[in-house]
C-alpha cells in the first residue's frame, strides 16, 4: 500500500497547500529569502517548516477539502500561495526601506561614492551592506524567525485556508506597513541626515570663503571618518531599532 493511500488524499493535499502558503512567504521574507542561501536548501527549509507546522493547522484543512472539485482545488492553491506571498512581502518591507536609508546613510556619510556591492541583486555600497548583513544576521540570533513561524501559524486562524487576504485588504495592509516602516526607517537614519545638513552646510560656507582651495576635496576623507564615527556612536540604537519594528509586526501578525 503507496504512503498517500495510508495517509489519506486529503491529508497530502492539505499537506501541499500549507506548503504553499509557507514555500511563498519564505520566498521573500527577509533571512530566509537570501540569494546568499542556495535555493534547493530554501525549498528543504519550507518543506521541513510545513511538515512541522502540518499537525497544528490540519485540523483546518480536514472539513473543507472533502468532496472538493478540481477547480476548486486549483483555487485554493493559488489563493493560498497568494496569501504567503502578501505575508512575506510585510516583512520583506522591512528589508526594502533598509536598503533606502542605508544607501542614503552612506551618501550623507561619503561613501555614496565607492562602487556598490551585490546585495539581493542590487548594488548597495560597502557601508550600506555592512548594516544589511548585520541586520540580517541579528534577526536570526534574536531568534525571530521562530516568530515568524508562530506568526504563519496564526495566520490560518485570521485567514483560514482557501479564504485569502483579498486584493482591497492587501492593498491596505501594503500601504499601511511601507508608510509605517518608513517612519521607522527615517528616525533611524536621522542622524546621518542631520550629519549631512550640517557638513555640507559648513563646507559650502568655506568653499565661498577660500574658492581657491577645493575644500569638498580635502575635507571628503574627514567627511567620511566623522561618518564611520557616527555609526560607531548609533550603531546599537540603530540595531535595536530595526529588531524591536521588525520583532512587533511578527508578534503583531
């Protein structure tokens, strides 16, 4: 007797579309969703997730799959991988705004002029990727991406299977979390901001005063170790910042 007679059609098939609603979120979820981790140990890492989580949330599966057309199946799959994907995307805004406000922290810094890096696909400049990989990086040893599997598993209460977000309510959800992060990303980044208003304000001042002397030129590498010392004063706050957002939308959901 196969293994899907002994466990039953529904069951795998309830099996296959929690996979979908959790392969789509650790797609683009921040950590997980790196190009830095080879894609067939992403694809094990959401199998191994949905077989743990499978117990908890079948039980959600079992009355609305019965006598269940293909069509109708076919939805749900979709439906259920639409629905990650909009999950993922909430927390991979988090990784977007940081990328803006590191690669403008590096411009007010000086450094805006290194050649970029590949980070995710795109070129950000050596300081900038400094500050993602560690943010990266720290929201696994804070343990947060347990809450992001605590997070998906109550999903299923808010959203039950084959019901879906809705384009309306996804939409809302989107514009709410970029303006909020924003907010978050801009006071992070304040400092350097204000670091930038106020150089470039002093040396513009002593380039009207001297225009002989190219004063941008001489005092660029001034510019960027007063920028390096300002990291080293905000870094921790900058940190604890970035974890405590990120870690209140997981427990959020």
């Amino acid at each position: 007797m196969s293994a899907f007679a002994l466990l039953g059609q529904n069951t795998v098939l309830a099996a296959f579309l929690i996979f979908c609603r959790i392969g789509a979120c650790l797609m683009v979820v921040p950590g997980f969703s790196s190009t830095r981790i080879p894609a067939q140990i992403r694809l094990f890492v959401a199998f191994a997730v949905s077989l743990a989580v499978a117990p908890v949330v079948l039980p959600g599966f079992q009355a609305r799959l019965s006598d269940q057309v293909p069509a109708v199946t076919l939805a749900w799959i979709v439906v259920e991988s639409l629905t990650g994907f909009v999950i993922g995307l909430l927390g991979r805004i988090f990784l977007f705004v940081l990328e803006s406000i590191v690669t403008a922290m590096a411009t007010a810094a000086g450094f805006g002029v290194i050649p970029g890096t590949p980070l995710e696909g795109e070129p950000v400049p050596g300081f900038g990727a400094l500050l993602m990989l560690a943010a990266t990086a720290l929201t696994f040893a804070a343990d947060l991406h347990w809450e992001l599997v605590r997070g998906i598993v109550d999903s299923y209460d808010r959203i039950p299977p084959g019901s879906g977000l809705g384009a309306q309510a996804s939409l809302v959800q989107v514009t709410d979390q970029i303006g909020a992060v924003f907010v978050m990303g801009l006071r992070i980044g304040s400092p350097f901001i204000a670091y930038s208003i106020v150089v470039n304000l002093a040396l513009g001042f002593a380039n009207k005063l001297t225009p002989q002397v190219p004063v941008f030129f001489i005092a660029t590498p001034f510019l960027m170790a007063g920028g390096l010392l300002l990291l080293y004063a905000t870094s921790t706050e900058f940190m604890t910042q970035f974890l405590t957002a990120y870690a209140s939308w997981l427990r959020r959901g």
